[in-house]
C-alpha cells in the first residue's frame, strides 16, 4: 500500500477460504449483524435523556437519576479491555452472543423496573452487554476486511453512529410522548434478536489447532480492573456535581482508585496472560494512537454537551433546531471518515491524521471569535467542518493501529483504543464543567453553575448579563477543546512512528458463511 511500510508477520491463525460465484460476498449477513449491534449501542448511550421526566414522573428517584447515564457509562468502559482480552482468548463469536444476550435481558430487565434503583441496576447491566458490543464489533470488522477495503466497513459503522445520533432525541421524544417509556428499552429486543439470530448463524471463525494448554483468564486482573476503573469514573462523573471536588467523598473515591491502580499494575504484572498487557503501552503505535484518541474523546464534550445549551441560551433556538446545529457533524464525520482512505494510502496514517487534528484544532479555536449572539448557521458550518476533520482524524488511526497486530492481538488492540476515547470523554465531562462553572461564577459572582443558570434563562428570570456569560462559559471549554486537539496533534508528531509498522500479509478475509 502506498504511504505504509510492511514490516512484520501476521500471527493469525491461518484463515479457510471458501470458493464463492463472481461477485457474491457472504460477508453481508455478519456486516449486517454488525450493524445493528453497533446501532443498538449507539442508541442506547442517549436515548433515555428524552425520556427522563417520564421516567422520573413514574418511577421518582429524580436526586439519582443521573445514574441512569453514569450507571451505562460506568459499566461499558470499565468492561471494554476484559472484553477485549477475551475475544482474543476464546474468539468474537461468543464474546458477542454473550454480549448481545446481556444487552437484551438488561434492556427487557428495565422495561420492568419498578423503581429508580432497579432501573438504575438493569442499566449497568445493559452496559456490561453494551462493552461486549462495542469492542467486538470494532475487532469483527478488522477481521472481516483486509487493509484496503476496510475503510469501507468502517464507514459503514460510522453512519450507523451518524444516523443514531440525529434519530435518537426524535425516537426518545416520541416513543416517551405517544406510547410508554418502557418501550424505549423494548424496542431493543426485536432489533438485537436479529442480529443475534444471523451471529449465531452466519458468523463462523476458523476453527484454531489446540495448543495442549488450557487458555488461562486473569480473572484476578479483571476484577482489579472493573474495581479501578469504576471507583475512578465514579469519581469523575460524580465530583463537582453530586459532591464538591475537595470533599470527603471525592477525596475518599480518588485515593481508592489510585491505590486500586497501583493493585491492577501489580496483577497484571504477574499474570500470565494479563488483561491489559504491558505490550500495549510499550509499542509505539498503540500507545500513541491511545493517547491521541483520549484526546479526541476529551475534546468531542465541548460540542455533544455544551453546543445545545449555548444554542439554546445564547442564540435564542428551540430544542429541535439547537439539535440540529449540533447533528451536523455526524452528516461529515462518516463522509470524510470513508474518503480518508485516499489521503493515507499516499501519505500514510499518522500524517492523515495529523492533517485532520490540525484542522480540527483551528476550527475548534474560531468558535470564540463568533459574533455575539451571531446566527444560528455560524455554529453549524463550524461543526460540519469539524465533523470532517475528526472523520480524517480517527478512522486512519483506528485502521492503522488494528493493521499493526494480528489476529490474536487484535482485539486487546481495539479495545484499548476504545477504552481510552471512553475515558478521555469521562474526564472531559467533569474537566470543563469545571471550567464553565468557574467561568459564570466568575462573571456572576457567588457559585452559579451552568445548570441553574440555563433554568433561570429558560423562566425568563434571568438578565442579558447572564447570556453573556454563558457564551463566554462555553468559549472556554471550546478553548480547552482546542488545547486537546493541539495535544493529540504534539503526540502523533512526537511518540507515533512516521510509517506505521504495517503486517506484511494481512489476514484473508472471514470465512464467514461456511
């Protein structure tokens, strides 16, 4: 491929292909399968916000409910490299029926919740089906394309997200409006018995030969790991809102999870086959492309968060429209994310995506510079043109780094990548509420936060003064934003190697219907 050097041998397991007519792809059903794994997933993560007064209404629990997103968050990130790991130790396959079948009995599981706590309870377990679906379906697509078509199933799964996030609020809002909450959570169960019936039929892995030792499972290090992972994302998700940063429980929460981090090193390091293995931070690529896509998942808060309030507050729109300046991104993301291929085929992945970064960069920098209150298509041409940059960002790096390992690392590869882009979202979230909070207080005075003030605005109680200083809240954190592009872009250029370290003979495609 032009623009990549091969260097090393694929250790995957030798692939049987299957003789097939001019022009048929057995492939389509487990694509299929995929897609709407991915589709539930990407719905699930938000759809419920629609529905909260509803489900608050019915159920109470509203001084809780936050854990509602918390809860899901909490349970797909931790799960995401034990997935990982396991799908390289048993295979894809039952990794995701096992992960299909969780997401389903949790999402049937809320719709009977007869109050907030067990609602709360059967959305962890939905996350824990949720990291199953996440990280396999990433791996599966690597496994099913060689390098030069993988782009194009990649493309696919990235218009499947495009197309949840614009769909979701609508079908939230109108499920919750005309029929029931609960059918928010039903409505998964016909759509994932699909995509688990054509799984378990059409999805065949090559069969591996015994290697005379049982594969061992560091059940050790996956607890130390959803132990650690989630009393820091609790930490995260709940400081500053639920209890301040300097209080007893937030302090109490951070010292747990740093001393349970320093038990998942001390694991891991005497595992045999650990979770997370050293490998994936001593290996340039990996490492790079891990810190560069915590970033973008650090920067992506600024505008899936804070955008619809200073829609909303600054330019004067309607929920529906302030929506729709944000879901612009997802109409470019996925467009760019498909024509990358040509950019890094000539000039490699890790300049592809530093072209994309830098873009994303000064488009992220030239949001404070919009007029006061300015129009609403200001906003919405910066987004579509950072769609396109993060679209040239992300996949190159995604398909780059899953190139470089074979089948038996590939899926602890993706998994890591993903749980990183997680995290870095987590910490972007409590990171600039920080700064937007301390920004109206600065300009308020007293201790405003962006929630009450966003309230008052919406009573009609509220002065000019405060739609200011909403904007320049939110200038701030598209600062920050940019600071995080700028990051991601410094480690590419610094850590990441100019020619990815290619395999020299990329895996034959999936037998997938044998």
């Amino acid at each position: 491929m032009q623009g990549e050097r091969n260097s090393v041998d694929d250790t995957r397991p030798a692939l049987r292909e299957t003789a097939r007519p001019p022009g048929t792809d057995r492939r389509g059903p487990v694509v299929a399968a995929l897609m709407l794994s991915m589709a539930l997933a990407a719905l699930d993560s938000t759809i419920v916000s629609t529905a909260v007064p509803q489900i608050v209404g019915d159920l109470g629990g509203f001084s809780v409910f936050s854990w509602l997103f918390s809860g899901y968050l909490l349970a797909v990130t931790v799960t995401l490299p034990v997935y990982g790991k396991l799908s390289d130790t048993f295979g894809r396959k039952p990794v995701l029926v096992v992960g299909a079948a969780l997401f389903l009995a949790g999402s049937l599981l809320c719709a009977t919740a007869w109050n907030m706590a067990a609602l709360i309870a059967f959305r962890i377990v939905q996350g824990l089906g949720g990291g199953a679906l996440q990280g396999t379906v990433q791996t599966l697509a690597a496994d099913l394309y060689p390098l030069k078509e993988r782009p194009r199933i990649q493309a696919r799964l990235s218009t499947v997200w495009a197309v949840a996030a614009v769909a979701r609020p609508g079908i939230g809002g109108v499920l919750a409006a005309y029929a029931d909450w609960r059918w928010i959570f039903l409505v998964n169960l016909p759509i994932g018995a699909v995509a688990l019936w054509l799984i378990v039929r059409y999805l065949h892995e090559p069969e591996r030969k015994p290697s005379g030792t049982r594969p061992r499972v560091d059940w050790a290090g996956a607890l130390a790991v959803f132990a650690c992972g989630g009393v820091l994302i609790t930490a995260l998700v709940q400081g500053g809102v639920a209890w301040p940063w300097l209080s007893t429980p937030s302090i109490a929460l951070s010292g747990t999870g740093l001393a349970l981090a320093a038990l998942v090193v001390l694991v891991e390091r005497r595992a045999a086959e650990p979770i997370i293995p050293g490998w994936v931070w001593r290996r340039r690529t990996i490492a790079a492309v891990n810190l560069a896509l915590g970033a973008l998942g650090l920067l992506m808060v600024a505008p899936s968060v804070f955008l619809p309030t200073y829609a909303q507050s600054v330019l004067g729109l309607a929920p529906v429209a302030a929506g729709f300046v944000l879901s612009v991104w997802t109409l470019s993301w996925p467009v760019s994310a498909a024509l990358s291929q040509h950019v890094y085929r000539r000039i490699g992945f890790r300049n592809t995506a530093l072209l994309g970064i830098g873009a994303a960069a000064l488009i992220l920098l030239a949001f404070p510079f919009l007029p006061y209150p300015g129009a609403a298509w200001q906003p919405a041409l910066l987004m579509l043109l950072l769609g396109a940059a993060l679209g040239l960002f992300q996949l190159p790096l995604i398909v780059g780094v899953q190139s470089t390992v074979g089948w038996a690392e590939r899926g602890t590869t993706t998994a890591s990548v993903l749980f990183c882009r997680q995290t870095g979202q987590t910490i972007g979230a409590s990171v600039f509420g920080a700064i937007a909070n301390g920004v109206l207080a600065a300009r308020l005075g007293g201790a405003s936060d962006l929630d009450s003030v966003t309230r008052a605005l919406d009573a009609g109680t509220a002065p000019e003064s405060t739609r200011r200083a909403i904007a320049d809240a939110v200038h701030a954190v598209y600062l920050g934003a940019a600071g995080a592009a700028a990051l991601a872009f410094l480690v590419l250029l610094v850590l990441a190697p100019r020619r990815f370290p290619v395999l020299k003979t990329q895996p034959a495609e999936d037998d997938t219907a044998r």
